[in-house]
C-alpha cells in the first residue's frame, strides 16, 4: 500500500516539473522578450551546479559550482 502511495507521489511530481518546463519553454519560444541564449546559459549552469552538489559527498567537493561562485 504504501509503494503505491510512493509511486503516485513521485508520479505526481514528475508531471507537476514536466508541465513547469513545458510552460517555459513555450514562452521562451513564443516572447519577443525572450533573451534565449542566456536562458539556456543559466539553464545549463544551474543543473551543473546542482549535479556538482548531488555528487559532492562522492567526490569530496564543497557542492558549489563555478557558475555560482561564492565571494
């Protein structure tokens, strides 16, 4: 019983962040605002970020990337 409660969870929240990106990126696509290479800039360098911190008690490392350094 309680797998299947997980599984809805999980299930839920994937299609919640599925169809939190699908919105941004329809309107990264359709705004004439849209400044789209530095979206995908930022993109790219906060999953890096957030991979760095996800492998950082593997690895040794202080979780913080070079895109975000600290002062």
């Amino acid at each position: 019983m309680a797998e299947a409660a997980q599984h809805d969870f999980w299930g839920t929240l994937s299609a919640v962040a599925l169809a939190i990106v699908g919105v941004a990126m329809l309107a990264l696509i359709v705004s004439n605002n849209a400044n789209t290479s530095n979206v995908i800039g930022a993109t790219g360098a906060a999953f890096s970020n957030a991979l760095g911190v996800a492998l950082s008690p593997v690895t040794g490392g202080t979780g913080t990337g070079a895109a975000f350094p600290i002062a």
